[in-house]
C-alpha cells in the first residue's frame, strides 16, 4: 500500500491515535477511558512532530527487551519494546511517532517481524510501523471497533489466546478494554508484557488494574478475578508496563496475585474495625 503522504495524517495530541483520513473529533479520547484536554481536539502529525524535534528514544528495558518512545515525551508518553526473540524481532506496543532516523536504527538491529499491541490506547502509528518494517500488526477482534486506519497489514485474532511464536502467546485478560491483549514470552525465567491492561505502579512491588485510568473508575472485581485466574496458568518472573521503567523486576506471579487480593478486599469491602 503507497505510503507517500502517510507523515502528514492526523494524530490525536492527546492520546497519540492517528487516523486514515481528517476529522472533527477523536473517538478514543471522547471514550470514558480517555478525555480531551482543556483546549478541545488537537491534532498533530509525523511531520509536524520531526518539525517539533521529536526523536526516537532507545534504552535497554530488561534482558533482550528495548524500550522505543519519543523525546520529547508525547500524548500519553507510553514506549513500545523491541523483544529480541529467537524467531527474530517482535514489537510490543507501538508508539505515534516514527522517522527516518527511528527506521535505519531499528532496521540495524535486524528490523522487526511481527507487532502486537496490547489495546487501542497504544494503538498509535501501528500501521507506519507495519510498513516501514513489512510486519503484520495482531489485534484482537474485539476492539475492531477503534482501529483509526484500517489497514491490509492488520490481523485479527479472537479467543483467550493467541500463539505468535513457540515461546510468545497473547493473553485477552479482558480487563480495560474487551479486546485487551498481554504477551507472554517463556524464554529464561518468563516475562509477561502488559501496557496498562496491567499496570506496574510507581512501587514495582504493586501492580494494579482499572477501567479507566484517566478517570479513576475502577475494573470490575469479577473481572478482575478472572484475568488473575488466566494469568496464573503463566510463569513470568518480570512484569513489563507500558511506560519507561515501569518494569517488575522479579517474582512477577507474586507481584501479580499480591496486588489483585489487595485490590479485591477494597473493592469488595474490608469488613469493619479490620
Ligand atoms: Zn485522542
Ligand atoms: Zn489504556
């Protein structure tokens, strides 16, 4: 698909979603799980961004993980991570800017074969990065619904889980977004990538989860429970979120099942005087 003016299309400044084409409002900020700032829709592109002196930023998140965002931080500052896996380069996440400079880096380390992302929050520029890179983008069918720019190079997977490789599988957690997806890799002591479909706090011994993040409303407990039930059939020592440093550094399962008992006595009441 020709990708000639692909740097000026519209992203959303507030949380990074670009779309296929220019329009009035921004559906994933108008969702209850997002919000449109002060000042009303704005809109950015690429090449308004390089025009910013925005730029690539690469640091080393974990054992064979990179962390890839922008700097200046933008939208909702989140960094997709570069998993270098047996079966080559795997794209966790993706972030809304992308340039030349971003292409030959990563092209350097051996380019990327696949994408996943974990929910539309971090949807961002997928379908750049799909071409630059000519890797298919796996999402799951249930959030269909707020992809911006439909795209041959988008795939869709339904069910629990899908397998992207003989070590990496995607979870649906069904947490923040029916569609949501984690990503577990088996390799060594076993890593689980998550976004904010699980969130790895300030304090990385705690993670947490909700339905909304940008206005505080909390996930269902009975969802909550369950997304803890599939996730325990999975062994991860690191638990990896979706901003910078924002990385359980051991006893991931731990650090997991810690948080969601905590997370459900408040939520479903801690009895008098306790
Ligand atoms: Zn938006
Ligand atoms: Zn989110």
């Amino acid at each position: 698909m020709p990708d000639t003016d692909a740097t000026t299309l519209p992203i959303c400044r507030a949380c990074g979603t670009q779309y296929g084409a220019p329009r009035q409002d921004c559906p994933v900020c108008l969702d209850e799980r997002q919000y449109v700032g002060a000042d009303g829709q704005q809109w950015t592109s690429r090449a308004a961004l390089s025009a910013d002196g925005h730029r690539g930023r690469f640091e080393e998140e974990g054992p064979g993980v990179l962390g890839i965002g922008t700097t200046p931080a933008f939208a909702i500052g989140q960094r997709a991570l570069l998993l270098r896996t047996d079966s080559g380069n795997v794209l966790w996440d993706c972030v809304p800017h992308l340039d030349d400079e971003i292409i030959e880096r990563v092209h350097a380390l051996g380019g990327i074969s696949k994408i996943a992302v974990s929910h539309p929050h971090f949807y961002s520029a997928m379908v750049d990065w799909a071409h630059a890179f000519d890797a298919p983008v796996y999402l799951h069918e249930a959030d269909r619904q707020w992809v911006g720019r439909p795209d041959p190079a988008l795939h869709f997977w339904s069910g629990r889980t899908h397998e992207l490789a003989d070590d990496l599988v995607l979870i649906n957690p069904g947490i923040h977004f029916p569609g949501s997806a984690v990503l577990h890799w088996s390799a060594g002591d076993g890593a689980l990538f998550t976004g904010d479909v699980v969130h790895v706090c300030p304090d990385p011994r705690w993670v947490t989860v909700m339905y909304s993040y940008a206005n505080h409303i909390p996930e269902r407990p009975h969802a909550v429970r369950a997304a803890a039930d599939l996730l325990a059939d999975y062994r991860f020592d690191r638990i990896y979120g979706g901003w910078w440093q924002r990385v359980v550094p051991s006893g991931g399962n731990e650090v997991l099942e810690r948080s969601v008992e905590q997370y459900l006595r408040f939520e479903e009441g801690i009895p008098e005087g306790v």
